[in-house]
C-alpha cells in the first residue's frame, strides 16, 4: 500500500503537503514512509550486490533473516486483545445484627452507636 502511494507521490513531481490533500494520510506520514522504503530498498540492493561476491570469499556479518520488500513495507501493527468492560450494580451484602429483646427487634448496623443501643437495651429491661 505504503510502496504505491510513494510511487504515485514520486511520480506526480507535487510537494507532500499537496499530495496529500484529500488523502487519509498525512504528509508527514508520507515523507517518513517514503525514507523507510528508499532505506529497505537501498539495504535489499547492497544485500543482492554482497550475495554476488566471488564464490571463494566468505563474508564476516551473518545474513538478516530474507524477507521480501513486500512483506517488510505491509503495515503490520500489533494485535491488541481488547477487554469489555462491564460495569455492574453493586449488591449491598445486609451486614446488619438483629436483636430480639423482650419481643422487640433492633436493627444494629456497622458503626452502631454503642452507648445508645446500651441505653436502649436498659430501657427495656426496665419496661419489663
């Protein structure tokens, strides 16, 4: 994709800024994908041209792993597994004590008031 737009780019003789009107890219996209591909095409020709040296000569560097121009130019982002976020009501768990004193129930919650549910329990205790 990257290989043909710089090739019609080349071709037309506009500035990037001009190619690029109406295109979904940007010119600063364009001009940063057309040095990456004269890079890859400049290391493929030097790659070919130590690949013709004399049969007797060895050649010190090991060989980059052979991929063609195509494969390397396709744009090949990461896969990113996405997660759904499912926001769900929280249940309210009754963290709540009842008490049965003398036929009457009282409903303690967490962070009661001690002092008072003891003044409740000696009233009714008193009533009895």
């Amino acid at each position: 994709m990257w290989l043909e737009r710089v090739r019609e780019w080349e071709k037309s003789g506009q500035p990037a800024d001009q190619f690029v009107e109406g295109k979904p890219y940007m010119a600063s996209t364009l001009l940063w994908r057309s040095r990456q591909l004269h890079r890859l095409i400049r290391r493929e020709n030097a790659e070919q041209s130590r690949n013709r040296r004399a049969p007797g000569r060895v050649s010190r560097r090991p060989k980059a792993k052979s991929t063609n121009l195509a494969q390397r130019l396709a744009p090949n982002p990461p896969t990113i597994a996405m997660a759904e976020v499912v926001r769900r009501p929280t249940v309210k768990v009754d963290t709540a004590v009842i008490l049965e004193f003398g036929g009457v129930h009282i409903r303690v919650v967490p962070g009661f008031d001690a002092v008072l549910l003891n003044a409740v329990i000696r009233a009714l205790q008193g009533a009895e």
